[in-house]
C-alpha cells in the first residue's frame, strides 16, 4: 500500500446556505470515493468544531472523531454533516459566517472538507456565496441605499460602479475577509472598491455612527488588524463620511488620482497597514481619529491635495511614521525612472505622535528645485522631529510649522494610551494650543470647541 492514499471527494465545501430565522437544523454530505483496487483505511475522520455547531455522522457512526475507517476497493462512503444555528445568540457566539472543516487521515495523506454556514440573518452582499469572488454593484448612475434593519455582511469583493452607495446613520456594515485563491491570483477577500463613476455617501451622526469592520466579533478579534482588505476610491470616484468607523482591514482608506474623500469625525483603527493611504488624490478631514495603524497613520504619495484640521494621529509601536509626505512615484523597480506630481498639503491643529524619533517622514523628489510642487504646511500642530531637522533633510522645517509643538517623552498628551482614549489628559500639552478655524464648532463627539483658543487634536477637553 502506498504511504500517500489518493482519495476523490464529491465536493471539497458543505455550504449550509440558509439564513436561519429561528432555532434550526440542516444536514449536508459529502462523499469519499476510493479509485484503487483494493481496499484503504482511513485512519480518523475529525470534526474541527470546539464550538459545537456541526454534527457528523461518518459511514453510520455519529460521532465527531471516528476511527479506522474501512472503504472497499472501488467504492465509497458517505459522511453527513447537520449544523444546528440559534440566529438569537449573540453574534460572539453565532457570528454571521461560520467556517469549521472536516479532517481526514489516511497514512500520510491530510484531507480537509471545508464546513460554511450563516448563523445570523442579516443581508449578505452580494449573496451567501461569493467568496472569493468579484461583482458588480451597478444602478445606472442612481442610488442604492442600505437601510434595512438587519446588518450587511460583504462577502468576497465588491466593485461599486455607476452607482451611489448610500449608508444611514446607525447602520452596521461587517465585511469578511480570509484569502481567496482564484483565476485572477491570490489575494485578500473581503474588498470595497469604487470605479470612476461609483461614489460612497456615509451620514453617521454622533449617536448613531456607522461601522465598518471585520465579521469576526468573539472578543479575541475585537483588535485584531488585517482580517479584510479595506476600501479602495479608484480615479474619478468621491466618497463623504460623517461619523463613520472603519476597524480591522489591511489599508483602512486607499485614495487613487483624482478621487475625492472627505472625511467628518471618522475613526481608522486597527489595522495592519495604513489608515490612510493616497496616491495623487483629494482628502478634506475634519476631527478625524487615527490609531493603532501597522504602516504609516497618513501616507500621502504622488503629489495630491490634503487638507486635515483638527485630527489626532497616535502612530506607535510601529516602524513607520504618523505623517508621510512624497510628490513622486517609481515608474520601474529599481526607480530609476520617476513621475512628479505637485503637493498641497495644510495641517491645522493635528497631533502626529509615536514612539519614533521622527513621526514625520518627508521626501521632495525635486530636493527644493521646484518649490511648488512640494508645498506643505503645519499650524499649531503636534509633531515629533528629530532626524528630520539634520541638515541634509529638512532644517527649515518649522518655518513650514508654525506655532507647533515638538513632542518631548515627558510630556502628557493623551488620558490612557495603552486603553485606546485618545481623549485629552488633565496635564495634556495639547490643551488650549491650537487656533480658531471658522465652520469647526464641535469636536469628534459633539462637545463644543473653544471659541479663542481650542485644543489640538480631535478631542476637545471640557473644562
């Protein structure tokens, strides 16, 4: 006999493909054929499921590992799986997509059968079974609104074109992600990404924000980056969220050329790479949160216009800055050929910190040559800059910040770092150092703004 046993299976995924509105059941098999001529054992057949959702019953046996499993020569045999879903519990119990597996033994061979399920009703975009797949959501240049009561879950990728996504306040948008291995390659599923005519509208409210984050909510995963890709504005698209927060994605924003984002009290957390990341594109950002990011707080690339007020970056416990700054792109690997485009960029009352020496980053591709097409400028902001000042780097810099102040280790900024409240210290030097912007009267969760002297920062402290 051989050591690799080759076994053929009717399907490699059970899909329990209904929405369950109430306490119930549903049963599924599979089939495992033996092609030889002779007989093979099958050395454990085992249930991946500490959860206890599925049920197996394995050529009569049911049982959740049975072992020694005999298939004659030429024949096969059948394992049932039946999956019991309460929609009721809470989602850290029966989350929206449940995914466990069957393994099977066999001297040296490894077999998994793949278990997927819906524990809660909600709407599944664009169905329950488009994962690691790419569609369209298109409505001739009109709109299509999400305000159904029930959540939505994004399963695969979704291209939004030709079309306004609208989001109401309060609604609860979970994406899921995982990698998906397709025709078009590898990569990470769960995607939003909007063509040049598709535009996305978020009217969250300070009461009612709207949430996008990943559809894992057991609390292991509440902080948890990377678990979906995120949502890409390609050239040509626009996009206006107010009070929205975006958890748990790889890049939480990616803004192309000539795509237009404008963001009011928004929150980009937790994820594994940039909050923010753009490429020749328009950003407006007023008393927007940005924190616990594996890649740069803000990456700014290939020249665009920026435009943030009021915004608090807190960029630790990474190796990449809070703020970065280029006005080109590489056009071959090695970047020996570049592309320039002219910057625009203005800061006004933001905090850029971290745990680096320097959590700014700036690269002028002209090296000062051409001053306009690297124009940018700090007001009343809180940086740290160390590095950055050397001579053959940027010793002009604060005549570019001005009124800013330069972030020492023993200064308080922020009342419990380690808890994510990012909300102002008692002691915080931000506090009453910032300056008045007319239209700006509130901060990220409604409290007024002082009038003559506001704080940096999203958070206004109350006194």
């Amino acid at each position: 006999m051989e050591s690799d046993i080759p076994l053929r299976f009717s399907v490699d995924t059970l899909r329990f493909d209904t929405v369950f509105t109430e306490l119930g059941s549903a049963t599924r098999f599979v089939k495992i054929y033996n092609d030889l001529n002779q007989a093979v054992l099958l050395d454990e057949v085992s249930l991946d499921d500490a959860s206890g959702f599925f049920r197996l019953n394995v050529d009569g046996t049911s049982d959740n590992t049975v072992q020694d499993v005999r298939i004659e020569a030429q024949d096969s045999i059948y394992i049932f799986a039946e999956v019991t879903i309460d929609p009721d519990m809470p989602l850290s119990i029966s989350p929206f997509i449940i995914e466990r597996g069957i393994d099977i033994k066999a001297n040296n061979s490894q077999h998994r059968i793949y278990l997927e399920s819906w524990g809660q009703n909600a709407n599944y975009i664009p169905s329950k079974n488009s994962a690691s797949t790419v569609n369209i959501l298109t409505c001739n240049l009109g709109s299509r609104t999400w305000d159904d009561p029930k959540p939505y879950v994004i399963y695969g990728a979704l291209l939004i074109d030709s079309c306004e996504l609208i989001i109401p306040q309060g609604q609860q948008v979970y994406v899921h992600g995982g990698v998906a291995i397709t025709d078009l390659g590898i990569y990470n599923d769960g995607l939003l990404v909007f063509l040049q005519n598709g535009s996305l509208t978020i009217n969250g409210t300070v009461d009612n924000p709207v949430t996008i984050k990943t559809d894992r909510l057991e609390e292991p995963f509440d902080e948890v980056s990377g678990q979906w890709s995120g949502i890409l504005m390609t050239a040509g698209s626009s996009a206006r969220l107010s009070h929205t927060i975006i958890e748990n994605s790889i890049v939480g924003l990616s803004v192309d050329s000539t795509a237009e984002l404008r963001l009011d009290a928004c929150t980009i957390a937790h994820t594994s790479g940039s909050a923010i990341s753009a490429s020749n594109g328009t950003i407006y950002a007023d008393n927007s949160l940005f924190y616990d990011n594996g890649g740069f707080g803000l990456s700014l690339n290939f020249g665009g216009n920026y435009n943030f007020n009021y915004c608090t970056v807190s960029n630790y416990n990474n190796q990449d800055q809070a703020l970065f700054l280029n006005n080109f792109r590489c056009e071959n690997s090695e970047c020996s050929e570049v592309l320039a485009n002219p910057l625009r960029a203005t800061f006004t009352n933001c905090i850029f910190v971290g745990n680096d020496r320097d959590e700014i980053a700036l690269v002028d591709i002209t090296a000062g040559d051409e001053p306009d097409f690297f124009d940018y400028n700090l007001e009343n902001c809180m940086v740290v800059v160390d590095e950055l000042l050397d001579p053959d780097a940027f010793p002009n810099f604060f005549d570019r910040c001005i009124d800013c102040k330069n972030v020492t280790g023993s200064d308080s900024i922020f009342l419990d770092l380690d808890a994510f409240d990012l909300s102002l210290d008692t002691m915080s030097i931000a506090i009453d150092m910032g300056r008045s912007i007319s239209g700006i009267n509130t901060d990220i969760i409604g409290n007024p703004r002082a009038i003559d002297q506001p704080d940096m920062g999203c958070y206004e402290f109350q006194k």
